[in-house]
C-alpha cells in the first residue's frame, strides 16, 4: 500500500479589503484588525456579534470561516461558509479557495504523520502517529468530500493501523467516487477475511449466528469481487479472492461455471486458467487443476502462484492415488509417486525464489522422503528448522 502525498502545497493567502471599512459593522472592523495580528480568539469573538446582530452578513459569516480554519474547528469552518452562501455568493470564490487550502494542509499532514508511523518502533508512538493521521483525512475528507484520494489514504492508514472494520466505509467511497480497482481489491478481502473469521467461530462454538455471520461476509466479498472483475478483468488479487469466497460459501459450481466462461471469452488469461484451476482443485478435480496451472504457465512462465499450486495439485493427487492403493491393498503401487516426481521440479523452484518459506522446505522435504532421496530430505528438513529458528 502506498500513501499518496499532494504535491505541491496549494497556498491560500487571506485577502481583506480594508478599503470597506467605513461600511463595515464595528465588529467586523475589530475583527479583521484582529486577523492581521493573528490575534484569531479575539477575531471569532468579534465575528461571533458581528453575525449575531447581522444574520445577513455575508462577509462576517466568511470571515468566521476563515479564522475558524486557522484555528483547526474545521466543522464549525464548513457551517460558516455554509451560512455566508446561502447569504450571497460574493465570496464564493475566497470560499473554495479556502477549503482548498485547509484541504491540502490537513491532506499532507495526514501523509507525514502516516510516513513517520512507518518510520518508528516504538508501539505507542506509532498508535498516536497513526491516529493524528487518520484526524487528518477525516478533517480534510469533511471539506472537501468528493476526494477519492483522501479516502483512499484513509482506508490504508485504518489498514495500517489494523483497523479494518473502519476501513470498509472508505473503501465503499472509493468505489462510488472513481470504481478503484484498490477499493474493490482491499473491500472483497476486508469482507472474505471476516466472513473467515465468523467461520472459524462458529467450527469452534456451533453458534448458528456466527455461521450465518460468516455466510453474509462472504457473499459481500462475492458481490464486490465481482463487480470488480468486470471492471478489472486481469488482476490477479481480486479474482483470487472471488474465487475463495465461492468455494467458503459453498457456491463452487458458481464459481467454475463463471471462470470458465471468462477462459471461452478469453483463453490467454492466465488469471483466469489459475483461478479456475484452484477451484478444481477444491474439488479435487486434480488432472482439470492440472490442466489449468499449466495453461497458466504456458501464459506466464514465471506465475508463481501457479507454479505453486501446480506442485500442490500433483502432491496431493499423489497422496489421493497411495491412499486408495492402500485400501485396495496395492504395497507395489508405483503410479503415486510419479506425481510427486512431477511436483519436484515447480518445488525445487520455488525454495529458490521462496528461501524463507518454512512450509515449502517441509513439503519438499517430504516430497523427497517419497521418492527415496534421503540425503536431500534431510537438508530440506534441516533447512525449514534453520528458518523456524
């Protein structure tokens, strides 16, 4: 995730026309004498009677703005231009200037505290950066409303800072501003990993509420994932996470019937060849799975996941065919071990590019205890002990 930061500083500079005070009120006079001394207190409190005594004081209504912005009450700011617009629209301009000026100040505040929270270690540091960050954006997000960018930046820092349960309402506004392929791309997770998590509650308590919970985040992410799709038909992230979220709520022949009408429309996909391999493979489908991961690979040579998968599809296809040997009684059966001879290769690969993958060492290390190679067995086991150290 990267924070964006608005470049260059927009500046706003205060134009008072002072050549107007014979027909200002008292108070409006006192009160823009008070600005050139940045003296804002007593500025506010002259503006505040200004408007009081004069409800149709339109300059006294956007100088109160004004001051109010200096002194960071940016709702109270939004409220005082409110009220000198619907007055006039003589200062509509100074208006949206100035919103655009507190916009951008509390936009790149917002960054530079993000920036320093990723460069510090201290817990309780990084808590109150990331805070004072997410202050800004929301500040900044009340003047100016229609930024897809500063929700954007406030969804990372609530995901930054873990709090991804505040991120889904930035991440909603992201997608009706602009259909961000990051707003679709970090939501449908967001829901997926939830609707995981109500899972895992209710396999542990059986609390109908909780799988139901669970059921209605997934069919979210569903949602999400696929509108996303249309509109970004190549990325890899959110079709994985479409397809995760069919296969947890239980709609994997959905899902098949849909990647393989996106490989009949466009078979150089690799996303889609992988995608609907995985779904194949939920079903242990393992000679489709294979197909489709090597159709991948023909693509993108160099697509790991697809790799990855082709080398689990053929271990387990590998550990099905032994135990159904077992069963039948069959000590000779030589078949399942030619699959793990397959998956070696796309193994060995992946340590290389993966080296402090615990779990690919194990299972490579496995994968040679099969095929009777010992001594390489045992430095791969050697190896994972080494990283889980």
């Amino acid at each position: 995730m990267q924070i964006k930061k608005l470049l260059p500083i927009l500046v706003f500079f205060i134009t008072l026309v002072f050549s107007g005070f014979q027909c200002s009120s008292t108070e409006l006079t006192s009160a823009k004498l008070y600005i050139q001394q940045k003296n804002y207190d007593k500025a506010i409190e002259a503006l505040q009677k200004d408007v009081q005594k004069n409800p149709g004081s339109d300059e006294g209504y956007y100088l109160l703005g004004v001051v109010l912005g200096e002194k960071e009450r940016y709702s109270e700011m939004i409220d005082a231009y409110t009220k000198s617009l619907a007055i006039s629209s003589k200062y509509s301009e100074n208006i949206s200037a100035s919103k655009k000026y507190f916009w951008a100040n509390l936009f790149n505040k917002g960054v530079g505290y993000y920036q320093k929270a990723t460069k510090t270690e201290d817990k309780d540091s990084i808590k109150v950066l990331f805070d004072k960050s997410i202050d800004a954006f929301d500040s900044a997000i009340k003047i100016e409303p229609d930024s897809s960018d500063t929700y954007k930046n406030l969804a990372f820092v609530y995901m930054s800072s873990q709090e991804y349960d505040k991120a889904i309402s930035p991440l909603e506004k992201l997608i009706e501003k602009e259909g961000n392929i990051d707003g679709y791309k970090f939501l449908s997770e967001i829901f997926y990993v939830k609707g995981v998590d109500y899972k895992n509650k209710y396999d542990k308590d059986k609390v109908l509420s909780d799988s139901l919970e669970a059921m209605k985040y997934f069919n979210k992410s569903i949602d999400v994932a696929e509108e996303g799709g249309k509109k970004y038909p190549d990325d890899a992230d959110i079709l994985v996470t479409l397809s995760n979220a069919y296969i947890a709520a239980n709609k994997v022949d959905v899902a098949i019937d849909a990647f393989k009408r996106g490989i009949e429309k466009d078979p150089t996909n690799q996303y889609y060849h992988y995608n609907y391999g995985v779904l194949l493979l939920g079903k242990n489908d393992f000679a489709g799975a294979e197909e489709q991961f090597k159709k991948a690979l023909e693509i993108d040579p160099d697509y790991y996941n697809a790799s990855y998968n082709l080398a689990v599809t053929y271990v387990r296809w590998g550990a099905s065919i032994n135990k159904l040997a077992d069963e039948k009684g069959e000590l000779n059966n030589k078949e399942y071990k030619e699959k793990y001879q397959k998956a070696l290769p796309h193994l060995e690969k992946i340590v290389q590019e993966k080296k402090e993958d615990v779990a690919m060492w194990e299972l490579l290390g496995k994968v040679y205890s099969v095929l009777g190679m010992q001594a390489d067995a045992i430095k791969a086991f050697e190896k994972a002990d080494e990283l889980r150290k």
